[in-house]
C-alpha cells in the first residue's frame, strides 16, 4: 500500500496541462527553501569565522590573562617564577606597552609599542608563522625592530631601512624641552591577518624600550597564556589570590565582552532573519498544496470510493509536500557548505572579476573573509527548515483527507 502512495504523490509532483502552475509555485518554494538554507549555513559560518579569527588574533597579540603593576617595586622575576607555579599556565611573557611615534622621511605614523625578549617573541605562533619578510633571528641587537607589513608599507620601510621612534614624553636639554628619541633598523615585519595589528604595532626589545620610556628594572604588563583559553576563572582565581594587592588583573573575555557579546546578538539576530525566509517559502507550500487538493478532488474521491482511507490520502498529500521542502533542504545544505567551504576562492575570484575589495580589511579589521561550519548549526538549520516545511504540508493533506466523496462526485 505504501508504494502505491509513492506511486500517486510521484504522479501528482509531475506536472501535465493546467497543473503547471502548481508546479511553478512548487518550484519557486523549493527555490525559496534551498536560498534560505544556503543563506542560513553561510551567514552562521562566516559569524563561527569571524569569533573564531577574532579569538585566536585577539589571545595570541595579548595573551589570556594580562597582569598590570599597581607600583614600581613589584618583583618581576618572582612574579613570572611564581606564575609557572600554576597548573594551567603554559607561557608567560614579561613586556612593556607604550604608543609612540614612527618617523621615516617625510612619514609620520603610529604605532603600538611592544617591549620584548627575543625568546619571548619567538614563543608568539601568530607573528612567527606569519613573517612576510626579514628574519627574527635578526631581532637580537639594542637597534632592532619589528612591525607590522602594513605599517611598514604605508611608513614607505623596507628591510634594513632606518627607523625613528619618537616617545611623547620631553627631556629637559641645554636647546629647551626635547620629545625623546631612538633610531632603529627594520630586520623583519608580519602580517597576523588583523588589519588593526598589522597597521599599528611594532616590537622592540624590552631592555631598549625600559631605556626608551625610562622604566628601569620594570615592566608594563606580564602577558599569561593558559593550556585552555576558554576556562580560565580557575586560573584567574588562583592568580588574584596570590598578586592581588600587586597587580591589577584583566582577563581577554572581559577586555572583549562587548564585542564578544555583540559578535553573539548578531549571530542569533541573523539567524532568526533569514529562518523567516524559509518560513515565506513554507507559505508558498501551503499555496501551492492548496491548489493541487482543489484540482485533484475528483481523484480523491475516487480514490476514498474503492478503499483508500483518511490517513493513506493524508500521506499520500504529506509526501508531495514535504517532499519540495526535503529537495528544498537537501539542495539548500549542499550550496551553503560549499559556498562555506570555498568561502576564500570565491572572494578571491569575485575580487578579480569586479576588480574592486568586496571584504575591505579597514572596514572589518581582517584580512579574508573567514568562514568555520560548525555541524550543529548546520543540524539546526536543517531541522528547522524540514520542520516548517512540513508543518506547512500538515493542513492542506488534512483537508484533502476529510473531502466527501458524496457531494464531489454528485456535482461532477
């Protein structure tokens, strides 16, 4: 019997003479589903994305935890032995952060100044992984500096080129008030895929900058990375208990709430937005559904005449509903994880064609467009889809099952 259903709702799928405006509107639904789908799967993966990069970016420039001296008589070496100590902690780098001035020529940039060991730097995989040209084996001399390739590229530097870094802080000479100085050589610069980084900072190494920003045996902040970045209110706690009354403590969760929470509100907006396109072409199943039970009531009554009971017709009407919005779905989900998967290329290929940027780094401080499909959205997505999809079939199957034979046959 139920192949005999399949049979039927198959026939009544096919579109023949006057029943294909049935079959317009039941191909602009499951153009109308599939879009939304797809939409849905790239919109959630390119937000997955972007938290994703901004994490990663925002954790490897600044560490999980960052522990900020309260007085000039805080024990450094003490403080980074003491921190060691601790079970989830697996690097911690000393460092001083300052702004400055980059003078080359005629440019004038500026910069966000790292203080910094060379062993230290060489522990960050963000700016290791990503030197674009120079060496860090170079960044070991008073004179040497690192920085951004953006930086450099609009500062008009090339490897080896002098630099000057001007402190905003004067020192008093026998010509009046003088800003302080120090030139530099450029031996490598980076590109961490963070347009706000690769346009501001540069490294220098720490005991020149403590001469630079006369900041003798001390330090700005201590940079603290975790084993797990996602849990580290252990972490934090057992470091508050210990430094408290000498540090002043700032986790990279409560530094980014703001953006983090608003990366999260987005995300959930995005989705309810683009589920009601898949519910307007749920509508349309319902409309097309409508019309196909109006123009078959003779078969139906035939076929409620020689056995077929209420629920066979049900299903039979179910499966050609639900069945544009399972293609609709299927199509929708295969789009959406390719478009996700090839995100790059596609940007790439659009940006070559329309010779124009379609993601403007300046504007979304990345570099690319990133993308990360996370299997439960795509679960979500497609159960949601399927469930409104069929819940918009569920009527017009019931009301095709409750026609009477009788009176349609009478007037036929």
């Amino acid at each position: 019997m139920f192949k005999t259903e399949l049979l039927l709702a198959w026939r009544y799928i096919r579109s023949k003479g006057r029943e294909k405006a049935i079959s317009a509107i039941a191909g602009f639904s499951l153009v109308g589903i599939a879009l939304g789908v797809a939409t849905l799967i790239i919109v959630t993966s390119v937000m997955n994305g972007f938290r994703k990069e901004f994490t990663e970016r925002i954790i490897g420039f600044n560490g999980h935890i960052s522990l900020y001296p309260l007085t000039e008589f805080v024990d450094i070496q003490k403080a980074t032995d003491s921190l060691f100590e601790l079970n989830n902690v697996c690097q911690v780098i000393p460092a001083i952060e300052k702004h400055a001035l980059i003078l080359n020529r005629k440019n004038v940039k500026g910069t966000l100044t790292y203080g910094i060991s060379p062993q230290d730097l060489k522990k960050k995989d963000l700016i290791v992984k990503n030197i674009v040209s120079g060496s860090l084996d170079n960044f070991s001399q008073d004179d040497s500096i690192v920085l951004g390739d953006t930086l450099a590229h609009r500062a008009g530097l090339v490897i080896g080129d002098k630099v000057i870094i001007i402190v905003p802080e004067m020192d008093e000479t026998g010509f009046g008030f003088m800003p302080r100085k120090k030139t530099f050589r450029l031996v490598a610069t980076f590109k961490s895929g963070m347009h706000e980084y690769d346009t501001t900072v540069s490294y220098i190494l720490l005991n020149m900058s403590q001469k630079l920003f006369k900041m003798k045996n001390r330090i700005g902040c201590i940079s603290v990375f975790t084993k797990d970045p996602m849990s580290i209110e252990s972490t934090k706690k057992q470091i508050k208990q210990k430094f408290e009354n000498n540090f002043s403590i700032l986790d990279w969760q409560s530094s980014n709430s703001s953006f983090m929470k608003a990366v999260e509100i987005e995300r959930n907006v995005m989705f309810l937005i683009l589920t009601l396109i898949i519910l307007v072409a749920s509508f349309n199943i319902i409309s097309c559904m409508i019309m196909l039970v109006k123009d078959k009531e003779k078969d139906i009554a035939i076929l409620k005449t020689i056995g077929l009971s209420q629920a066979a017709i049900t299903r039979i009407f179910f499966i050609v509903g639900a069945s544009i919005g399972v293609s609709g779905t299927f199509i929708g989900s295969i789009l959406g994880l390719l478009f996700s998967a090839n995100i790059k290329s596609i940007q790439s290929w659009l940006e070559t064609v329309l010779h124009m940027r379609v993601f403007s780094p300046e504007v979304y401080f990345l570099t690319h467009l990133p993308s990360l499909i996370c299997p439960a959205d795509v679960i979500v997505t497609v159960a949601v889809s399927l469930a409104l999809s069929c819940l918009a079939t569920l009527y017009p199957a019931r009301k095709a099952s409750k026609l009477n034979p009788t009176e349609i046959l009478r007037y036929a």
